[in-house]
C-alpha cells in the first residue's frame, strides 16, 4: 500500500533521495511545482513513462491538492 | 489524483511509494520552494518580513507599543502561544495613551493571504484596500510575516526597469 505522508516527511524523503513525481498535466506543471520534481501526467503514466523512475529509490508522488 | 498513481505505480512494481496527499497547495501555503514559471519569485512569501513584532493577548498595550518602536515597526501582530494570529495593532492602536490589555486594543481577525499568493494579486489588493501591508499565514493560521507595499511596488518597480 503507498504510504500518505506530510510535508515534513516529503522533505526528510527528498534528502534522503526519494524521487519527486508530479501526476497533474504537463501545463500545470510548467506553471508550478515542488524543486526537482519531474512530471509524469496520470494519463500516460504506464511502464514506458516510469522507465524514467529509478526502482531502487523511493517515489513520492503529488498533485495539487486531496480534492 | 495522487492516490491513483502511487497504486498504479505499486502495480507497477515500485516498492518505495509514497503519496504526498496534501499536494503543492499544502506546499505552497507554508511558503516552500516553488519552480516553474510562476515559482517562488512571483509570490507574496519571498518578499514578506519575517522580523514584524508580535505579542500575545494578555500583554500590556504599554509594553507592546514600547517594543513595536524599538523595532521601528508601527504595527504589531497578536498571537496565541502556537503563533495563530488572533489579532493586529496598528498605528492608531499603538498610539493609544492609555494602559490596556492588547486584547482590547487589538482589531481581531485581519484578512491574511498565503505565502504563494500571487504578489501582483497582492498589491492589487493592497491598492484597492489602501492597506499598507498585508500579514502573510500559513494554511494552519500561524504567521509567516508581513508584505508591505513599499517592499512589494518596489519589487516590482525594478523588475520593469529590466531591459
């Protein structure tokens, strides 16, 4: 099961060496996003798009808000 | 959206997921970093003061007015123990004569905006109002700081000032 996390923990992770993923389309992510996130849209997020993704680190993934 | 994707990226075999619920409007609202094209330049947070005076209810109008005009500020934020803001003294207040509790001399509940409010949004509104500053919360009612408008115009009077 993925595991919610605060902000505070979404910090601790990324200096750990977690990999910031944002899943909102590509224009909303030009407008704004967390440091060093990439993005991959929900839409095409499969196994080609995760290609980018290292296995071995942990993935945080975000979008705008729990709506 | 976010749950969606860290099952699927589960499903997809990645063991390490985790699920930032609460998004960039959570990170926005407590003024961390932004990239992109309107990143962290653009909002209100990366041009509030951070050293405005603040004193909790209880305080004495005296001693507060004292501290606000050491620090050369004339106006001071009212706080509870948490650093909740429950009120604002402004310059009509802290040149009161008399010796009251802040509690009484405070106008409670001033209107906030976030850290990652947009700065142009900010002076529009500073203009329209006629308010001197802004006080900058975070999404959990604690005080980041204080935009003034002459910090604000002045930001953005250099910034047209760019060739």
């Amino acid at each position: 099961m993925p595991v919610p996390v605060d902000r505070d923990e979404v910090q601790r992770l990324v200096e750990e060496g977690a990999q910031l993923v944002e899943v909102l389309p590509e224009a909303e992510y030009e407008d704004e996003h967390l440091p060093g996130a990439v993005n991959i849209p929900l839409k095409t997020l499969d196994a080609t798009s995760a290609g980018r993704l290292e296995r071995g680190r942990p993935v945080v993934v975000y979008c705008y808000d729990s709506q | 959206m976010s749950p969606r994707a860290a099952s699927r990226l589960e499903g997809l075999g990645f063991e390490q997921v985790y699920d930032y619920v609460a998004g960039k409007a959570d990170w926005g609202s407590f003024g961390l970093p932004i990239e992109g094209r309107r990143d962290s330049r653009t909002r209100v947070g990366a041009y509030a003061r951070t050293d405005v005076p603040v004193c909790g209810p209880d305080d004495r109008l005296a001693n507060v007015r004292e501290l606000a005009r050491a620090a050369g500020w004339d106006t001071c934020f009212v706080t509870d123990a948490r650093g909740v803001v429950l009120g604002r003294l402004g310059r009509a207040a802290l040149a009161r004569d008399d010796d009251v509790s802040v509690e009484e001399a405070m106008t409670p509940g001033p209107s906030t905006v976030r850290p990652c409010f947009e700065l142009e949004k900010a002076i529009e509104r500073m203009h329209t109002q006629n308010l001197s500053n802004l006080p900058v919360t975070r999404s959990d009612g604690t005080l980041f700081g204080v935009l003034r408008r002459e910090d604000a115009e002045a930001r953005t009077a250099s910034q047209a000032a760019r060739p």
